[in-house]
C-alpha cells in the first residue's frame, strides 16, 4: 500500500492572522501568508501525471483528498524539479486546496512584519504551470 502525505500541523485562521511562512529555495528567501495554507506535512507516494508541467511532481493523498504537488523552487526558477519524497507539503487553502507546494527544507512561522524575502502568490503559481483553480 502507498503512503500518504503525512499531514502535521493545520494553521487555525486566528493563529495565522497576521503571520507569514518563511521559506528557502534554492539558499534564496521568500515568504508566504499563512493564511494561504491549510496545512503542513511530509511528503507521501506520488503518482506521477503525464503530460504535465514540469514543475508538478505528480498526485499525492492528503486527509482522504487528492491533492497536485507542485515543486515551488522548480516553478519559481523554471527549471528541473530535484525533490522526491523526503520534502515538505504546503497544502494550499480554498479555493485552492486542491494543490500542495512541496520544499525540500520545513518552513518556519514569522510575524508578518519580519520580511525577508518576496511574497509568493499561490495562485499565480497555479496559472502558470496551469493547474486549475478549482477547490
């Protein structure tokens, strides 16, 4: 039987508020709302999509729901995905739960003021790899 993603901790909105996710790629920082993710987990079996952009890693499972994984730091920098199943999970909130961003390195909680990097926007990411935006 595959594993599953492994789903770890789910942001609460009041929790999240006002917060962001630190991220790492590719030794560069960026940021993410924390409102704009569901939850974080492990990365599980994935079942690889043909025809599909490079950057999207295949389908995973996540809480009983099929989810698309999308390799940030590959869609970001157009190039190769080098994650497998040793990365990290951002499940995505709706209306766009339907995908996850996987990263090779955890993401760490900061106050929304402590910025170091530039903000990614889920959804642009979605559109241009052309992953639907249906929930």
């Amino acid at each position: 039987m595959e594993r599953p993603a492994q789903p770890i901790a789910a942001p609460s909105a009041p929790f999240a508020a006002g917060r962001r996710l630190e991220l790492t790629l590719d030794g560069a920082r960026w940021s993410l709302a924390a409102t704009a993710v569901d939850g974080v987990g492990r990365i599980g079996a994935l079942r690889a999509v043909p025809g599909a952009a490079p950057a999207v890693l295949g389908l995973t499972e996540w809480r009983g729901r099929i989810v698309t994984v999308i390799d940030l730091a590959a869609a970001l920098y157009d190039r190769s995905p080098r994650l497998g199943e040793a990365g990290w999970l951002l499940r995505l909130a709706a209306p766009l739960g339907h995908a996850a961003l996987a990263l090779s390195d955890s993401p760490r909680l900061a106050p929304s003021d402590a910025n170091d990097g530039p903000t990614i926007d889920p959804a642009a990411v979605l559109s241009a790899l052309r992953v639907g935006l249906r929930g």
